[in-house]
C-alpha cells in the first residue's frame, strides 16, 4: 500500500539516537499532555519527534505545526496501521525507533533514556512498555481488565521475552536494523504482534519493560471492543471457533469481574470479545478502529 504523503514541516537537531514516531488523528484531548510529558523527558535532547497524521479535524495539526517536530500528513482513506508503521520510520533518521499513539502518556521521566539502554543491548533488539489505564481520562472494565492481564507488573525491571506476548505499537520501541530486516505487515491490525513474531524467528531480541509505563485507555463500550477484536482476529487468519470463543468468553468475563465489574457488565463484554471469534463479519462491516 502506496500513501501519498505530504510533507508539512522538517525539523532536524543534532544527530538523535531515538526517533519517537506517532501517528495521531484528532488527539487534541490529550496531544498536549503528551508533548508535555516528552519534553519532561531526561533524553529528550537526544529525540527526533515526527508526527504523521491522517485527516485531523480537531486542531491537531494546528498544534503541531507550532512545534520543534517534522510533521507528515497522508488521506483518511491511505491510512493504514502495518503501511503507516513502514512509512513513519522511512521518514525519520534516528538508529533507533520508538513508536506511541497521540493519546499514550508517560509516567516515568526517564522512560526514553531506559529504552535507549535496552535498545544498546543488541543491534536486533525490540521492547515494549507496561500499559496501564489513563486515570486522567478514565477507562472502561473491560479496559482495566484486558490491560492488567497483558501488561502485568513484574519483579524484575526487564524481562526477555521468547514469544510475541503483548508486544504493541501504542508504546513500543526497536533499533532501525530491526525494522530494515522486517518490515510491518500492511494489514488492517496485529501489525505489532505479528512483526514480533517475525522479529523473533529471525533471532531477534524482545523485551517487555513492565517498570516503566505508559498510560493509554479509550473507555470503550462493548461494540466498540467487537470491532477492535474483529479486526485482530482477521488480520491474524484466525478461522471462526466456536471454542476459542468460549475459552475468551469465560477468560475475560472472570477478569472483569475480578476487576470489580457488575456482572451485567461483565457478561456484555465478555460476550462481544467473543462473539468476535466465533462468526467473524465481512472486511466492510468491521468498520476502522482508533488508532492504536
């Protein structure tokens, strides 16, 4: 897939060892708060910021436009998640690669400079950070739930992972060698769990960094959650499996209420997670997720 990208803004500073790529679509609520956060950053004096954007209405690029950042834009219609991880990175010079959605926000000041120092660890390294729900802008269950189960704490600061996990491009990072020797998948999502899988059979390194967090939640409602596991669940050929969906129904209808969930609650998403895997839609009625 082939975007036509326009180019509105270049900003180049001394030779950066991280490039932080993010692909933003109407993030003004929380665009600022980000760009706060990153300037806050301890290896900020070492970042290439770069922003694609892909048909903001909000104010967005209005904001940008106003800050030290290159800034790229492309048509609604050209986004999509594998093509646009290709094309941020084309677009950046940095030896090392970190990828966030508009809306993530850092916790830690010295989260970049720690995934500097993992990212040194080989020349094929990848990593991804601990999500944790948005307490700025509040969260879903099914969010607080999903997000605890895949991003758990951990005694360790890092921890070398042997298979894909949760490996995903909302707070992820990997050196630009990594992503020279495979590129994302163009696909409608899973581009980040399906890279790493490829990262991994090619000997490449991956760590999750569960010390160091990134908060991101979208509050969903439970038919929001069916079109984002929908779209997982086709981009990864996953066949329609009536036991599959009731393994993730019971899975993720415990979490819930573990987590605190009513079970009226608990029982609608569990039932739209799994709905997702037993009668898949057609590509056309799946409908775009947000990003990230």
């Amino acid at each position: 897939m082939s975007a036509r990208v326009e180019c509105v803004q270049v900003h180049r500073a001394a030779p950066p060892r991280l490039a932080v790529l993010v692909r933003v679509k109407n993030e003004m609520a929380q665009l600022p708060e980000f760009w706060r956060r990153l300037q806050r950053q301890t290896a900020f004096s070492q970042l290439e910021v770069v922003f694609l954007d892909s048909g903001s209405q909000d104010g967005t690029l209005e904001f940008l436009r106003a800050l030290p950042v290159s800034l790229y834009r492309i048509p609604p219609a050209d986004f999509q998640f594998g093509s646009s991880c290709n094309l941020i990175a084309s677009l950046s010079t940095a030896p090392n690669l970190a990828y966030f959605s508009g809306h993530v926000l850092l916790e830690q000041e010295d989260a970049l400079a720690k995934v500097l120092d993992v990212l040194a660890r080989d020349e094929y390294a990848a990593l991804y950070l601990r999500q944790v729900p948005n307490t700025l802008t509040g969260s879903s269950a099914y969010e607080r739930a999903h997000l605890a189960r895949r991003f758990p704490p951990a005694s360790e600061p890092l921890v070398e992972l042997l298979a894909p996990q949760a490996f995903s491009n909302a707070a992820s990072a990997l050196t630009r060698p990594s992503w020279e020797r495979s590129r994302f998948p163009e696909v409608a999502a899973s581009e980040d769990f399906l890279w790493a899988r490829t990262h991994l059979d090619l000997g490449g390194r991956l760590y999750y960094l569960p010390a160091v967090t990134a908060m991101h939640s979208h509050n969903e409602e439970a038919e929001a959650v069916f079109r984002r596991v929908l779209l997982n669940v086709r981009a990864r050929r996953l066949r329609p499996s009536p036991l599959r969906a009731a393994v993730y129904f019971a899975g993720v209808f415990a979490s819930l209420l573990r987590h605190g969930a009513s079970w009226p609650e608990a029982f609608r998403y569990a039932c739209s997670h799994a709905q997702a895997h037993r009668q898949p839609a057609e590509p056309s009625s799946a409908g775009q997720p947000r990003r990230g």
